[in-house]
C-alpha cells in the first residue's frame, strides 16, 4: 500500500511538470509573435506616427517659444539679446516666403549695361530675398588689433624721409611798384643745396617764372663750385593789380653743366604773393627747396558742372570754359577741345566731345554733355575729362586732363560727393590739368 501510494505521487509530479513544459511552450510560440506584432507596426503605419510626432514636437517648440516671449515682456530675468533671438526664431520658422519680380529697367540705360563688364551685376535689387546671413564674430576685448598699429601719424614721419625732400633754402624778396604796376623779385642766395658733380659741388643758378605767363622768364647767373650761392640779382614782371591774387611765382634751381644736359636740383612755388607779404614794401622770404626732376608745368585750369537726375538716371556735365592753357602751336596758341570718356574698371564705355575753339588759350564753350547712368552704378563709375588740342595735319595732343568720380583723387572725388549729395542742382568748380 506504502508502494501504491509512492508511485501515485511520483506520477502526479511527473504529470505536473509534462504540464508546465507544455504551458512554457505554448507561451513562447504564441504568445510572444502576436505581442511583437502588436508592438512593430507597419512602415506606413510607423510613418505617419512619425510625422505626427514631428508636429506635436514643433507644435511644443513654438508654444515654448511664444510662451518665453510672453514671459520675456514681462521678466527683466531674461536678457534682451536672447529675447530678440527667440523672436527671430519664431518669425522665421513661420514666414511664408514671398514671390517677387524684377522690375523693368528703363530702356535708355540698356545701352549702358550692354558695355559694362559681365561680372558687374546691374540687375535690380530683390527686396524679397532674406539678408546674408552674417557670422557672428567673438568678442575681441582684451586682444591685440594689428590694423589699428598700422596707421601712421603726421607727426612720427621719419625724419630722414622729411629731410630728402628738401634740397636746401634758398632767399629772395618780393615788391610791387603800384604806380608802374611792376612786381620786382630779388633773389638773393641759397644754401646748403646738395652736390651734382664728382667733385662733390655745383654750379647753380635760378630760373624765375610768374605762372601761368612762361614766355616771359628770367634766369640768374652760374655761380661755379659752391653749395651756398649768392646772387643779389632782381627781376621786373609788369602785371596789372588785379592779376596778383591768381599769378604764382615759379623759382627753378638747376646744377649747370657744359657738356649735358643741366640737372634740376628743386623748385620752389609760392601761390598766394600776399600771403608772404603784403607787396608795399620790400620782405625778405626764406623758403625750402622742393626736391624735383623736371619743371612742373602749369597746363591751365578746367570750368564745368555737373547735374545728377536720380529718377531719370542722368548725368549732365556742362563744360563751361578753360583758362591759361598751354600753348602748343607754334603761333603761342591752340586750338582746344574737351572730350569727356565714361569709364567703369577702367573700361572706357562711351565718349563725347565739344566743338573746337581756334587760335585761343581761354575758350568759352558752353556746352552740355550727356550720360544716362542707372543710379545703382553711379558708384562704379567716373569721368576723364581731356582737353585736347585740334592739329589738321598730325595727331591731335593732350594738353592735360582730369578726373571725377568716386575712385578720383582730391577734387574730382569732392565735386562728385556733392554732386550726389545735391541731386538735380547743377554744381560747377575749376579744375587744374594735369598730366596723362
């Protein structure tokens, strides 16, 4: 009976766990696959779930957004710049981008863009486009600036370089006899000229002009073999009164030479006469010799305006008149032009000329030339102005020229400032030639 009952038990554990095992079994084969199945949905299913997320999180960004610019208005914890930050997120994360056109350019300026060089951009601006995006630079407190050692000021030139410029002094006075209306210069000595010979002197001697005449031209002694001459010389130029303010005194200092040709030492220039002296008595006047190599000639000035129209893209230049030209016949005359060039890079564009006035150092002209210029290129443009003179047989010369425009130097660049800064009034000054 103990057996029977042994056994019985024995069977009943047996069974139990044949059981378990079958449970186990059935769990891993069937339950689980439809769980997975359950939990992985299908790629279409899994995408949309997906892009719904995306929105739900935007949907998130954006609220978090408004809602730290509303707190923004009100919270002086946050700082302004974070503020503007989180406001241009916003702005540009939900702006709609806006179609634009170009609008039409007037048809007297296609000739114009026809010339210009290919990598220019003459189109219209596009007002819908977004702003270049620009890199945000570190903060630079506390670091060295190379540029800023760069500039150089008047006074820590080099003294040295200062010195070469000069070439000595030289003395002379300066009278005015009112009632013979005679302007009388006395040159009386120079000093400490540098050495043109071998044997370590000179031999100098000075040439008088009173600009703009160079006809009429006076010329000292050669002192022989010394640095400090003097030559107590005086010199008589009639000229009315009236031509004083605009006459300028020439003084030329060359080293002579038999055999070649005499070399310049330097020049001396005095514009205003009245400024050294008031001419009524005789004063004596010490100047620096200017370092030179040729005599600067004075070629004559230039008269004209210029007139800017923005709406109509006009520029009008009114070439007025010319004075105290060179002379480059040999009559002592010539026969002057203006020929007025566009330029852009360097490229002339189009050119225009004025009628020819004969026989004549100071012209009247009166003449206006025209260019049709689209205002967005007016900073990429300029004008040579040339005067020339007119020869039936030969080339026609250049008696001298200048420049306007916003990559002129000095004058030309002025005028053209404020001609752009008094748009549709006409704005004249004189000019002085210069050489090509």
């Amino acid at each position: 009976e103990l057996s029977v009952r042994l056994l019985a038990v024995v069977v009943a554990v047996c069974g139990l766990a044949l059981v378990a095992v079958f449970l186990l079994l059935f769990w891993k084969l069937c339950w689980v696959p439809w769980r997975n199945k359950a939990v992985c949905p299908s790629p279409a299913v899994a995408q949309s779930q997906e892009n719904m997320a995306d929105k739900l999180k935007d949907r998130g960004a954006i609220s978090f957004l408004e809602a730290a610019v509303k707190i923004s208005h009100t919270s002086p914890d946050i700082p302004a710049e974070v503020q503007m930050s989180m406001k241009d997120h916003l702005m540009r994360r939900t702006r709609i981008q806006r179609q634009t056109t170009e609008p039409a350019s007037s048809t007297r300026h296609i000739s114009f863009k026809r010339h210009l060089p290919r990598q220019m951009h003459v189109s219209s601006m596009d007002y819908g486009m977004d702003p270049p995006a620009v890199a945000e630079q570190p903060t630079s407190i506390g670091r060295i600036k190379p540029e800023l050692y760069k500039q150089k000021s008047v006074d820590s030139e080099d003294p040295k370089k200062e010195a070469a410029k000069t070439c000595g002094k030289i003395n002379f006075t300066l009278k005015y006899d009112y009632e013979n209306e005679t302007l009388t210069v006395r040159i009386l000595r120079a000093f400490d000229l540098p050495a043109k010979d071998f044997c370590g002197s000179s031999d100098p001697y000075v040439k008088i002009y009173l600009l703009p005449d160079r006809k009429r031209k006076f010329q000292t002694r050669v002192h022989r073999k010394t640095l400090n001459p003097t030559f107590d010389e005086s010199f008589h130029f009639p000229v009315p009164h009236e031509e004083l303010t605009s006459r300028k005194l020439h003084l030329s200092v060359f080293d002579f030479d038999r055999f070649s040709r005499h070399d310049m030492i330097g020049e001396v220039i005095l514009e205003n006469l009245f400024e050294a002296s008031d001419l009524s008595r005789e004063t004596s006047i010490w100047k620096d010799i200017q370092y030179a190599t040729t005599e600067s000639v004075d070629l004559g000035e230039i008269m004209f305006s210029l007139c800017y129209l923005p709406t109509a893209g006009r520029l009008t230049l009114t070439v007025i008149k010319c004075r105290n030209l060179k002379a480059m016949d040999i009559t002592g005359y010539s026969d002057p032009y203006v020929k007025v060039s566009l330029l852009c890079d360097g490229r002339r564009l189009k050119k225009k000329k004025t009628t020819i006035k004969k026989n004549t150092l100071n012209p009247t002209y009166n003449e206006a030339i025209i260019f049709d210029i689209p205002p967005e290129n007016m900073d990429q443009v300029s004008l040579l102005i040339s005067v020339m003179d007119y020869d039936r047989v030969g080339h026609n010369e250049i008696i001298g020229v200048c420049r306007v425009g916003v990559s002129a130097e000095g004058l030309g660049r002025d005028h053209w400032n404020e001609m752009l800064a008094y748009p549709r009034k006409p704005i004249a000054h004189w000019h002085p030639l210069v050489e090509v």
